[in-house]
C-alpha cells in the first residue's frame, strides 16, 4: 500500500495530471440544513443545523471502470482488495478474542452481494454477503467474471486508500460530507432527495435503487440486477448523476455517530463553516466502537424502503478504510 501510494504522490508531483473539470460540475458555496428532521430517520443524521460550504467542482458522474483502468495502467496500482491478507490488521477491527479464519480463507478478496433464497429475511446480512476470494475491481463477482462489457460503470470493490490514491493521481480529493450533501441538495436548503420529495416506487427509473422484495427479488424493471452505466438516470438540477443509489461513495470525514450532536454543542446556534468531519471515530453498532471509518454517502443499488432507504440526501454511514465491497465505489472534487 506504501509503495503504491508514493508512486502515486510522485507521478503527481511531476505533473503527471492537471485537473479536468471538463466532466465535472461547479457547485456553488451556500448555506443550507444538513441534518434530517425525520421521525424514522436514524439519529445519526442528528440534528439538522446550518452549514456553509465554498465553491468547488465535483465530478458529474462516480469513477468508471475505463477511467480507475486509466490510473492503474498508468501508475501500476494495486488495489486493497488484491493485497496480501494481514490478520493482524483485520484483528483490530474486530472484538477481541474473535479466533484468526483458516489461511485458506485469508486470500486477497472483497465482499460480494449473492442473491440469497427466496423467503431470506433481513435480519441477517450474511445471507446475501460472501468474502470472494478473488474478487476486486476487475472482477467483481470473482474469478471468472470481467467488467468487458461495464468499463461505463462505476468502479467498486474500492477502499478508502483506493479511493484516495486515485483522487491524488487525478488532482483531485475526495469530497468533506458537507459538500456531497451540499451537491446531493442540488440548491435546495433541504430535501428529503436529491430530485425533491417523490417517494420512489417500484415502477419509477429515478435511480439504480433495488426494485422488487428485498433481499431474495430484483424484478430488474429498470434492466439493472446491480451497477448501471453512469448517466443512465436523470441528473440531479445541478447535472451530477447517481448521487442516489448506484454505488455508495467515499468522503473524506471520519465517521462518528454522533458528529452532529457534537457539533452544535460546540457551536450552538451557528452556522458552521466548512466542516472537515471529527477527529476520531465511533459506531456503536459496531464490535469496536473506535474502530477507524470514513464516511460513505449515496446508498447502492441494494437500497430499498423497506430495508436501507440510504438514497436519501441525509443518509450516512461508516465503513472502515479497508472495505471493498461489489456496490462501494466514489467520485472525487476539486476546489
């Protein structure tokens, strides 16, 4: 990963690649309300509080699979996902005393959603997660599959230091979470989405978002079982594609559950400038609470409402900087 990263920095530092905003969107700086106020929605979107961002450019559509091909022929990059297994690694990220796998099953590799049995129900998400051993970017579902015939998807199995790694070749970074939820509002001061309040439904094609019962039945009405070719839904008012559903996407900030309350208990009844996300991490639903996490935004195309409504504006969660999984992927922005 270090060798991979420094050879990144360089071929940057040598002007490797100037920014191209030619496929990206100028997001004007605003003030807005970050935050939901929803009954239902998780307290980890609490409380909503005003919130101003500067301009910036952002790309209008998630990393395809042609361009993250671009930077890895380029710069030879090795993806996370194709890395040695480092137990150790993975045993600070699980409670303690959890029993190290079989070396078998400690082979480079990435989760992969596996439609389950008909019937499955939602309380278990092993059901439908497998750890492939050989999955990655370019091959999603495992060996012998190929992304041939999906260059125009967005990219997944991507970590955070994946993510980065790119937005450092590019000239670009990854977004703060108050710029993608500034983008995802698309100039509204709040929305419950990034097209308005239309609850979607089965019959809508707003957004590559799961369509059928949850977990075991996609009826693929929209001709998607998973990723869709970026642009294949309407654009956001700002013209920036799949900000709902497709792929999760990557933001810079740590994730703490508990980042907004902090927030405006050091600055109550202020309008916070250009936050950067936390200091530290915290999820108490995880099996180690300070486990390091970045947030993710967007929900997937596993998004349904009768499970993970995360293609709201406001949804938000954390996932740590090692995860790959075949509906996690990014965009990047630029000042």
């Amino acid at each position: 990963m270090i060798t991979s990263l420094i050879l990144v920095l360089a071929l940057h530092g040598a002007g490797a690649n100037v920014p191209d905003t030619s496929a990206m969107v100028h997001v004007r700086g605003r003030t807005f309300l970050m935050g939901s106020t929803g009954a239902d929605d998780p307290e980890n979107e609490k409380p909503q509080h005003r919130v101003r961002v500067s301009d910036f450019w952002m790309d209008a559509t998630e990393v395809t699979n042609a361009q993250f091909e671009s930077f890895v022929t380029e710069t030879g990059y090795i993806t996370v996902a194709e890395r040695t297994v480092d137990w150790e690694q993975i045993r600070q990220q699980v409670p303690t005393g959890t029993p190290k796998p079989p070396d078998s099953l400690l082979q480079p590799g990435s989760l992969v959603f596996v439609v389950p049995a008909k019937g499955t129900t939602t309380d278990d998400v092993a059901q439908w997660w497998k750890w492939v051993i050989g999955a990655h970017w370019r091959r999603p579902e495992g060996p012998g599959s190929d992304i041939r015939n999906r260059m125009d998807h967005p990219v997944v199995h991507i970590a955070f230091d994946d993510a980065q790694a790119y937005a450092t070749w590019a000239g670009k970074r990854l977004p703060t979470e108050a710029e993608w939820e500034c983008a995802a509002l698309a100039g509204a001061d709040t929305s419950r989405y990034t097209w308005g309040y239309k609850i979607p439904d089965d019959r809508d094609s707003i957004a590559n978002i799961w369509q059928g019962t949850f977990p075991y039945l996609n009826t693929e009405r929209d001709g998607f079982l998973r990723t869709s070719p970026v642009r294949s839904y309407p654009a956001n008012a700002l013209g920036l594609f799949d900000m709902a559903g497709n792929v999760w996407e990557w933001c810079a900030d740590l994730y703490r559950a508990d980042a907004y309350q902090i927030r405006l208990e050091r600055h109550p009844n202020a309008v916070i400038n250009r936050p950067s996300g936390p200091t530290t991490s915290w999820d108490p639903n995880d099996g180690v609470p300070t486990t390091r996490k970045h947030v993710i935004r967007g929900g997937s195309f596993l998004c349904h409402a009768s499970y993970c409504e995360s293609y709201r504006v406001a949804a938000r969660r954390g996932e740590t900087p090692d995860t790959g999984m075949s509906h996690l992927g990014f965009r990047c922005v630029k000042k």
